[in-house]
C-alpha cells in the first residue's frame, strides 16, 4: 500500500518519505478510502480499465474467463479458509 501512496503523489516521493509524512489515522483513512473507490494510483486503474476491455474482447468470441484473468499485475486477494477446506483442497 506504501507503494501505491507514492504512485499517487501521496506523502512523498519515496517509500521512506510517505511512512515519515503519513500518520496511522491517516494511512488507515487512505485504506478505507482504497476499499470503497478502488486503486489510488492510476497505473493500476489503467490496468483495470485494460482488463475489462480484454475480457469484452474475448466474451465477443466464446471465451469464458473473468476480468481478474486479464489483470496482469493486480490479483484479487486470497479469501481466509478454514483449516477443514484447506485439508479437503490440499489432501
């Protein structure tokens, strides 16, 4: 996420500089903020916006992926599983 703050010019314009500039609350604010609107740097909506395009492309012609596999960077997180579905998935 540090990253991400300074890709969007946001306190600073290194890593260091950001976690010096940003306070807690404020780093949590920028979190919840990601959370409801998405990336705040705007290489990573343009990948967004990219991989909707591709996916449109390919339903045109008979494919049946989703939008995330066409993102080529971001990966939706991974959801928590329980200890029961891990063993079932890996066993």
């Amino acid at each position: 996420m540090w990253h991400e703050l300074v890709l969007a010019g946001i306190g600073g314009k290194t890593v260091a500089e950001a976690k010096e500039r940003v306070s807690y609350q404020e780093y949590l604010s920028w979190l919840s903020f990601r959370r409801q609107h998405g990336p705040l740097a705007m290489q990573l909506r343009q990948e967004r916006i990219a991989a909707a395009q591709m996916f449109q492309l390919s339903k045109l012609h008979g494919g049946k992926g989703q939008v995330d596999d066409f993102m080529i960077w971001t990966k939706p997180d991974e959801q928590e599983i329980s200890l029961e579905q891990a063993l079932e998935k890996w066993v």
